[in-house]
C-alpha cells in the first residue's frame, strides 16, 4: 500500500489565493464596525431668487445717434433721450423695466461689445460713447449730462438697488472727434440685471 | 347731468392716454429663477442642475442660456441652448433648463506604480472652485435702424454659480497587487496540479 503524499506547494497556494480574495473584499467593501442605533430629523431651508427684466421698446430698438454733418460733434444726444411725456415733459425713453415679478432688487450692469466700428473699419473710440442714469424717474434734468460716464467692453454696475417695479432711465451721447471719417458706426451695447451687490460677470 | 358725462369722458381720455404712453414702454423680456448657487460635487462625478426661465412681459421672448467660460471648461450636457418663452410666464410657471456638469480628476494621487496603481490620496490642497454664472440672453433683439450709427442694444439676466470640486481622500489602494498574487498563485497552482497528474501518469 503506497504512502498518498501530501500536496505542501499547493496547500499554501490556495492559502495564498484565499487571503489575497479575503484582502481583496476588506479593500473595496466600506466594512461596517459595531452597531449604533439613533434617531435624526431632517432641517431643510430653499432660499430661492427670481428676477426678470425688459428693456423699454425705445432702448429695445437701439440707441442711436443719427446723421451728424458738421464735426466735431460733442455730447450728441441719443435720439430718444428728451422724448418722454410721462411722468413728466422732456424725459428719456431709454429705460430698463425691472418686473414686479421678482423678489430682489436688481443692479443694471452695462457693457459694449466693442468700439463703434464702420464697415470699413474706422473706429470711434468707445470712451466717446457716454451714458448717465437715474433711477425711478425722467425730466428734462434727469439722468444727468453731467454724470455721464464711458461705457466699457467689460460690465459695469450703472444702476444698483432697482426695487421690483421700477424703472432704470439711461441717457446716451457721443463725441466725434474732428477727423473722424465719413461712414456708418456701429457696436452693441448689453444691459445685464444681477441681484442687487452681486457681480456682473464677464 | 352733462358736466358728469364731460368729466367722466375726461377720465376716460386721460386714463387712454395715460396707458397709451406706458404701453410703448414694455417690450419682451427674460427673467430667471433659481435656488442654487453652489454644488459640492466629487471630482470626476457628473452632477445636474436646474435653473429656471420666465417672462413675465406682453411679448412672447426666445432666450438663449449661456454658461460663463470656466463653467464652460467641465459642462458635460446642456438640455437646450434656445428656450421659447411665452408671454406672461410668470415665475410659478417658469421653464426648467438643465445642465450637466461632469467634474475633472484634479487632485493628486501618490501612486507607487506608473503613476496609476496603488495609489493613495490626502487631499492636502486646496479645493478647487468653478466660479461663473448662468446667464440667460434675450434672442430674438429686434434688428430696428433707426438712424445711420449708433448701438444695437441686448439685454439679459444672470445668476452666480460655483461648483466646488470634493476631494474624497482614501488609503492606499493594494487591488492590483490583489489580483496579481491571486493571477500568479493560481497559475502556479494550474501547473503544479498538471505535473502531479502527467507524473501518475
């Protein structure tokens, strides 16, 4: 009778490849230790915002400057700036709505998108392009000249704090210098409404 | 009796008047809704979130939604870029518009193999932030020209975002080493049972 020989080598093998698959498990299962028990109750808060604005059908439409034959020309008004009768004579017509339909006030950022430009590239330089603002209502005073400030290609705040249902009233103007030659300018301006003292973004 | 009707036709007129003024006033315009404005997502997780639009004007508006550019950098999915919005959509009834945000692998890992295996992660820097906002853009500008130069004129609203990227550290990884040992032994476990078979043979 033959004395059966006990296999060593691969005892410790399937020895190895049982750690190696328990070491495996314990690696990529989050093992739960012990047992707790608790109670918990859910304390949830939504804050939530909402705002929506319209630009007045005048601004809709574009600020425009008009036919300009003798240089240079200074301060030259937007063609809407001084056509208001409501709420009083001589108003501006370029406004910025903010909807009752919001719950937060809105700060108007305004930008350009580039220098006023003609078809043949001539520029105007933006700096020229001037704007002032005022808040609630128009007349003749109001938004003042003398407030007028360059509009730029990044956002700046020009009115801020409009509570729902107001009104933002612009004001635009346009230096030419002497020089500049004959030809059709043109860029786009944006007005962007962001909660009041948030940033204007890019 | 008939300086009550004259007064009540001045009312009348005055009230005509005074509406026929404001009317011109109002056009389209875009309102926005939300109630996030920031996320806390695990890096390499792809996380969705919802803004809404409305309208609350006479006008019907179209709306263009447009993420700032270094929210551009991990956008994964965009439900729609142009959004129809009807007149008077109110902010009850606003549009959901949904984005995707799937955020990138960018902490680091200290790894012993090819940069890639048996790796463990600390999280010792700082966390990374997606800071923008989400902007919504009226479409449909009217092209009007009233004049020869000026400016054409957009409008829009926009809300802040930051989706904060989580680092999620872990402890050294030894899977691969796992596998290996498992790959070898039994290979070695294959040969040795074959030669003790052919050996009884």
């Amino acid at each position: 009778m033959s004395k059966k020989r006990i296999n060593w080598f691969a005892i410790i093998l399937i020895l190895i490849i049982i750690a190696a698959l328990i070491l495996l498990f314990f690696q990529n299962v989050n093992a739960i230790t012990g047992h707790a028990t608790s109670q918990s109750t859910v304390s949830n808060v939504t804050i939530q915002y909402y705002l929506s604005i319209s630009l007045c059908s005048n601004l809709s439409s574009g600020i425009w400057f008009g036919d300009v034959s003798s240089l240079p020309a200074t301060d030259l008004n937007g063609s809407h700036n001084y056509d208001n009768t409501y709420p009083t004579l001589n108003g501006s017509t370029y406004c910025v709505n903010i909807s009752t339909d919001g719950n937060s006030a809105v700060d108007v950022c305004i930008k350009a998108d580039d220098h006023l430009r003609s078809p043949a590239n001539d520029v105007i330089g933006l700096n020229n392009e001037t704007y002032s603002n005022f808040t609630w209502t128009t007349n003749m005073t109001h938004p003042l000249l003398g407030s007028q400030s360059a509009i730029t290609t990044s956002y700046a705040k020009s009115s801020v704090n409009v509570g729902v249902g107001n009104w933002s009233y612009y004001r635009f103007w346009l230096d030419i210098p002497v020089a500049q030659p004959s030809g059709t300018y043109n860029n786009t301006v944006s007005f962007k409404g962001v909660t009041t003292s948030s940033a204007c973004g890019s | 009796m008939k300086n009550k009707e004259v007064k009540n036709w001045n009312f009348l007129l005055l009230f005509v008047l005074l509406i026929a003024i404001l009317l011109p006033l109002c056009s389209a315009g875009v309102g926005i809704s939300w109630n996030k404005e920031s996320s806390l997502v695990p890096e390499n997780t792809k996380t969705c979130l919802t803004y809404k639009v409305y309208n609350p004007w006479p006008d019907d508006s179209y709306a263009q939604v447009k993420l700032s550019e270094e929210l551009m950098q991990i956008i994964s999915y965009q439900e729609s870029e142009t959004e129809f919005i009807p007149h008077d959509t109110s902010s009850a009834n606003a549009i959901p518009v949904e984005f995707c945000f799937k955020t990138p692998k960018i902490y680091k890992e200290n790894c012993w193999l090819f940069n890639e295996l048996v790796c463990k992660k600390e999280c010792k820097e700082e966390m990374k932030i997606y800071e923008g906002e989400v902007e919504i853009i009226e479409a449909d500008a009217p092209e009007v020209v009233e004049g020869s130069g000026g400016s054409a004129t957009k409008m829009s609203v926009s809300a802040p975002l930051r989706v904060k990227v989580q680092c999620v550290p872990h402890a050294r990884d030894y899977s691969v080493i796992y596998i290996a040992v498992i790959l070898i032994a039994g290979i070695l476990l294959t040969i040795n049972l074959i030669r003790r078979k052919n050996k009884k043979k």
